[in-house]
C-alpha cells in the first residue's frame, strides 16, 4: 500500500473557511428540519438540481447528494434551483457570481501551468481586480489565489496518483493531516510522499506520525522555496527523502527508487543560485499580485532593479 499526501503547494493558510458537516447536513435533510432551511441548500448529481433541506420531494439517494452553503454556490458547480421548494427566493444572486464562475473556469483550465496573476483573471474576466477579488471571498470564501494553489494542488496530487498507479502501486491520495493521519492509521504505507504545506496544519505531523506508526515507511517530502531549515527538520523526524518544488512524478518516483544508493542520505535537487532568485522573485511578485513596486519593496531592492531582472528570461535550474 502507498500513500501520496499533497495539497496545497500554496499559500493555502486558510482552507475553505466556509465548510459544512456534511453528516449533519444529511440529517437536516432527512428530517426536513425547519431550523435548517436557510442554512445550506443539498443538490443532486443524477437531476442536477439543488433543493432547500425542508423540500417536499423525494429525498435522494445519500451517495448523490452534495452540501453547499449558498444558492449561489450550487449554481457555481453546475446545479439549477429546484421549482417546488424554490431554493432562490428571497436570497438575490450575487452579483459577482458571474465573475466568479469565469474566473474558476479561466483558473482550472490553467491548473497545470505557473501561478497567475490577479491582475491577469480580472483581465480575462473583465473585472476590476478588487471587485474579484471580493466577490471570490465573499462567495467562495477564499481569494483566487488561493483557489489556484487549491486546484494546481489538487492537479499535482492526480498527476502523481497516476504514475505512482502506473508503476503498480497502490494509491492512496488525501488533501489534509487529519485525512493523512487517518489513512495512515487504518493501514500504514510504504511510501509516502508529504507536502510540507498543508492547508491546515504542518507536512512535519504528517512525517511524525507515520514514523511513529511505522518506522520502516520511506518517506519522500517535497518542500518550497526558502524552507530547507523545515525539510531537514523532516529528515531527523524520519524522512527518507526531501525535494524541492515544483517537483514532476518522474522525481518522486527517482528518490524512492534511489533508496538503495542513498538509503540513509537525502537527496536532493539543488537549484542554480540564479533559478532560486527567479523562482523566488516570481513568487513574491504573484503573492502582490503582480505589483512591481510593492514586490520590489518586499524583496528591498530598487523598482528598477526588480524590473531589469524581470526582464530576462529565466535558467532552466
Ligand atoms: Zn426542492
């Protein structure tokens, strides 16, 4: 059994803030409990419909069922209101939910790629960029970066599921410590790859605690700019491997492979000087969403200096 843990390469301080007890919502549904009929609304995959938890038609199956927190919400994934219990009235849409909704569509479609600037949506979109950037926390409760890193996180986690599955592992993938832990807990991996960002809590938990279950795990963690002093904290937690990002599938599996040549020693990717600087100023400059003049603040260094490196083109590593 293996076990692929990432989320989250990001800025993913916060998680989705706005989240339901999905079990609890289930039971509002169930006994069409009137406290709950503003509370959230339930919609069903097979009818693509979204309903009031006190609707008068038939419950669904539980395993189509899907909670959100708003009209608003539901239509973003695709669901219409329902006619009998008119989950709408008496809540007007939000304005940006139209915004919104591009936004994410513009945001998936470029998962795979580098991070994009907000400046860059709202451009695409056809909206200031603070009036976005409300809308997405308003809606979503989250900015689009966050909601980028979620989804670049999320695309990363299948990539590697995949090739991990295509060497004839068997996969876990999960999206917290606490689903980590919980996996790990049930039946303990042989591999494990642990992002040391997670949306909530520390990557470090995660390599603790399989340790702890198993001390025999080989543990590969992947690790972003400006946090090796966390990596080798990992190493003496008792991690194989440490990686720095981005990282491809191709690597990963190359440092579990590698373990007979370096069983004790980490491996690790080292990075030109000059691509660290690259990367580092790419990531500062997306964290001001692309303000030059705040980025070169942040990083000290003259607004022109900042633009002349910009202006070259990146290392390869
Ligand atoms: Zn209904």
């Amino acid at each position: 059994m293996n076990m692929a843990t990432n989320t989250a390469t990001d800025d993913m301080g916060a998680s989705f803030p706005r989240s339901l007890d999905p079990d609890a919502c289930w039971a509002a549904v169930v006994a069409r409990d009137p406290g709950a009929a503003d509370g959230f609304v339930y919609a069903v995959a097979s009818t693509k419909i979204y309903c009031r938890p006190t609707c008068p038609s038939r419950r669904p199956r539980r395993a189509l069922v899907e909670f959100f927190t708003t009209p608003d919400l539901a239509e973003l994934s695709g669901f219409r209101p329902c006619r009998r219990c008119r989950p709408r009235e008496g809540r007007q849409p939000d304005p940006a939910a139209p915004h919104v909704q591009r936004a994410c569509a513009f945001l998936d479609a470029r998962a795979d790629e580098g991070p994009v600037t907000l400046a860059a949506i709202a451009r695409h979109v056809g909206v200031a960029p603070p009036l976005l950037q409300r809308g997405f926390v308003r809606l979503l409760g989250i900015s689009p970066r966050q909601y980028a890193a979620a989804r670049r996180a999320e695309r990363f986690r299948e990539r590697l599921g995949r090739a991990l599955t295509a060497r004839g592992c068997d996969v876990r993938a999960v999206a917290s410590v606490e689903e980590a832990l919980a996996a790990a807990a049930q039946d303990s991996p042989e591999l494990a790859v642990v992002d040391l960002k997670l949306p909530t809590g520390s990557g470090l938990d995660v390599v603790r605690a399989l340790h702890a279950i198993d001390p025999t795990t080989r543990i590969v963690v992947l690790t972003g700019y400006g946090s090796i002093a966390t990596a080798l904290e990992s190493v003496k937690l008792g991690a194989t491997h440490y990686l720095t990002k981005p990282v491809d599938a191709d690597q990963v599996m190359a440092a579990f492979e590698g373990r007979d040549v370096t069983q004790d020693r980490p491996t690790v990717a080292v990075p030109s000087l000059a691509r660290v600087e690259w990367e580092h100023i790419q990531r500062v400059l997306n964290d001001c969403d692309g303000n030059v003049s705040q980025a070169a603040r942040l990083l000290g260094i003259h607004r022109r200096s900042l633009q002349r490196k910009l202006s070259k083109f990146p290392t390869a590593r």
